[in-house]
C-alpha cells in the first residue's frame, strides 16, 4: 500500500513538473510572438515617421530604398530583438552590417522609441545603454556616448520629442529633459530639464520654456 501510494505521489510530482514546463515554454512561445508583432508595429511607425519628417520621401518605397536612418532603425530594431532573445553574435553582426550599409553605428543594446527620425544619419553614434525616447530626432554626425570605460548605465537618456542637431556630442550617463533642443557642434555632458534649448561647449541652458511649449516642433 505505501509503495502504491509513493509511486502515485511520483507520478503526480512528474505530472506537475511537465505541465509547468509546458505552460513555461507556451508562455515563452507567446511572448516571442507578443514581441515580434512589437517588432513589426515598430517598423510601421518608423515608416510613417521618415514619410511625415522628410520631404524628399514621399513614398514607402522611397523610404525602404534612399533613407539610411529609415535602414538603419530596422536593423537596429532587429538586431535588439535578437539580443533580447539570447541570441548569441548574431545581433552584432547585424549592427556591423547596419554601420557598414547606412553609415550609423547602434549598439544592439541601445533602447530606440518608436517616431525616432534620424536625418541624414551618416556618423552617428549610439551606444549599448543609450535610450532615446519616442518622437525625437537626431541628425548627422551625433554621438550618444559615454566618457570612459565606465561600467553599468553609462550613456544617456534622450526623453521624449528631444532634437540633436548635427554634430552635437552628448555623453555619460545624463538624462535630457521632454522637448529639449541641442544645437549643432554642442558638448553636452549634464543633465539637461524640459523645455530647454542647449548649445555650446561645454552645453548650456539659454532658453527654459514652460510645459505648454514644444520646442522641437
């Protein structure tokens, strides 16, 4: 009777176990195809973006063939899924790619919003832990950066509707404030609020708007 019921208690305890495997890997199963038609949204809204912002692009087809921050933001947007999924090199390569197609270089671990507008888009640079937030807009020759060999979060946080003109240099592990414009050539290397305006080097605050103001529109 008592082996009976050890051998039952087993068999229940393996049953257990494999029904919560299987619901694990269901599970896992649903958020991979949750995040891949994530993946698919975001491609749409980039889409969109490169048609609304540019005026040379007047189609999709114009924005699949002759917008490298269009091209550039579908690989990125691959290549950080990939890496989300514990896919081993191959986002790497796709970011090596992407430099080597578009002329921009996006680590597969840099978080990009959706709406983000990258114009012109050759030399800039965005590293692992940067994060740009949704609407914002970064031209040519831009670097998100850090300022050593610092380890942990050590690039910056763009907010929201956040505009980098050309050239402009923002580094360390700063966050730059909702609707916040940096002018061309500035070196930002503090944290910057909302609504302002930066430029210089180092970058300053000249302008501080309210929270009814859209500075970068």
């Amino acid at each position: 009777m008592l082996r009976s019921h050890d051998q039952s208690l087993h068999q229940s305890t393996d049953q257990s176990t494999g029904l919560a495997e299987q619901s694990a890997s269901i599970s896992e199963n649903g958020k991979q195809q949750l995040e891949a038609a994530s993946l698919w949204q975001s491609w749409k809204t980039d889409l969109q973006t490169v048609i609304q912002r540019d005026p040379t692009i007047s189609s999709q087809q114009a924005a699949l063939f002759y917008s490298p921050g269009f091209q550039a933001l579908v690989l990125h947007r691959l290549a950080y899924r990939l890496r989300c999924w514990g896919v081993p090199v191959l986002p790497r390569l796709v970011s090596q790619l992407n430099r080597f197609l578009t002329g921009i270089e996006i680590h597969p671990g840099a978080q990009i919003g959706r709406g983000v507008f990258i114009a012109h888009g050759m030399g800039v640079v965005i590293g692992e832990t940067a994060i740009v937030g949704q609407g914002s807009v970064i031209y040519q020759d831009v670097t998100l950066g850090g300022t050593g060999k610092e380890s942990g979060k050590r690039h910056p946080t763009l907010r929201d509707n956040v505009v980098v003109e050309a050239g402009a240099k923002v580094l360390g592990n700063i966050v730059i404030g909702n609707h916040v414009r940096i002018g061309a050539g500035s070196i930002v290397l503090r944290d910057v609020p909302d609504n302002s305006v930066v430029v210089g080097v180092p970058g300053r605050v000249i302008y501080r708007g309210n929270s009814s103001e859209q500075l970068t529109e």
